[in-house]
C-alpha cells in the first residue's frame, strides 16, 4: 500500500543460547499507516523490542520481509543500513541514552555530524529541535543538570533532529514519574499531530498506550 510507511511480511525471528533455538517472533505481519502512532504492548519476553529493532533496522529477521518508507530494509548491507537508519529512524529509548559529558546541544548535534549540513544549518537543526521540545533554555546543561523528564525530552530533540520518516520509541516513559511521563506522552502526540510523525512505542503502560491511534498486542511472538 502506497499510503503504509510500514509493511511486516511473515516475519519470524529466534535467538540462540549455545545450541538452544529461542524463538522470539511467529510469522508477524503488520501494516502501520503513514501518520499513525502505534503502541505495541505486551508481557515482558513478549517480542515487542525485538520487533521494533526490527523495523529500525537494528536487527534483522530470520524470515519474511520488512518495507519501511518503500525500502525493503532485509536486503540492506551494513553499511547502507546504517546510513538508511541515519535518514528515516528518530530512537527514543527507556534510559535516554545521552552522553554525560555532553551539553544537550551537542547531544542532539550528534545525529548531524552523520549528514553533510554546515555547522550553522546544524545549530540550526538542533535550536529547532530543542525549542520543539520545551528546553531552548537548556541548551548548554549537560545530563546530569537536568531532570529524568528533560533528559528524556533532550533524547525526543536528538530523535527528530535530522527529521525522520519515522520515529521508534522503547519505552519512553518507563524509567519518568508519573509528571514527567504524561509531558513525554503530551510531546509525542503533539509530534504526531502537528508535525505529522509517524510513531511506533513500544509500552507496558496503558496510559501511555492510551494516546495511541492503534494498540496491537504481542504475546509470545504472536499478534494478537
């Protein structure tokens, strides 16, 4: 479909500890729209990270294809999936994931030092990217200045900086108090809604699943 920004095609992927096969996905297939939030839920062991790596482009499945933006991302070598990823996935992760001794700015940079921008359009980029998310008075804090709900909105800038066809996100409330999480969730439907995002989390929280579009369950490699 013209209009699916995401296409899973009877995706299977297992893991292996010594000789003990582990299958973690059973013949998924999912069709996510262009503009949609999808929240996928489900129990701890579930699949749901590793079919959100998946659909990044961070791991690869052991059968069946995946299209995301109209590339088929299975056949990538490494190199072009790495350099795919840097053009069309934003990451937004449980832990921020942001470099300690790092300002926000140049947290949020590092995308960008992938890309042939100038250093202006890079500030330029970045000062964007923070004002979207509330911190233009941030810029020049490093994490560990910053509370766990402006360390998470600093990991959302860095996320859409260098403006993705889609945006992945891991739990993005899961380590924030219940304040900081309802302003991480209120972002990401606003990035959704105004900035026409499309956005797939990964969540065990049923408010944070609540400002989804569409919430589809895992349970045990399954769809359900």
């Amino acid at each position: 479909m013209a209009d699916s920004i995401v296409q899973v095609r009877n995706v299977s992927k297992s893991y292996y500890r010594d000789s003990l096969k582990i299958p973690v996905l059973e013949n998924i297939t999912l069709e996510v729209p262009a503009g949609e939030f999808l929240a996928l839920m489900g129990p701890s062991g579930s699949g749901k990270s590793t079919l959100l790596n998946l659909i990044a482009g961070i791991d690869r499945p052991d059968t069946g294809s995946i299209v995301v933006a109209n590339d088929e991302v299975t056949t990538l070598s490494e190199s072009d999936m790495a350099d795919w990823r840097a053009h069309h996935i934003g990451f937004v992760f449980q832990f921020y994931n942001l470099i300690p001794v790092l300002t926000a700015f140049e947290n949020v940079e590092l995308p960008l030092l992938l890309t042939k921008l100038s250093k202006k359009e890079r500030e330029e980029h970045v000062k964007t990217a923070l004002g979207v998310v509330g911190l233009s008075d941030r810029m020049k804090h490093y994490p560990k200045q910053l509370s766990g709900g402006q360390q998470q909105r600093v990991a959302i800038a860095r996320a859409i900086v260098a403006d993705p066809t889609l945006i992945v996100a891991d739990e993005p409330t899961g380590d924030l108090d219940k304040v900081a999480a309802t302003e991480i969730l209120t972002l990401l439907e606003r990035l959704n809604r105004e900035f026409k995002k499309s956005i797939i989390m990964v969540t065990h929280d049923q408010r944070a699943a609540d400002k989804a579009h569409t919430v589809r369950h895992l349970d045990k490699g399954e769809l359900v």
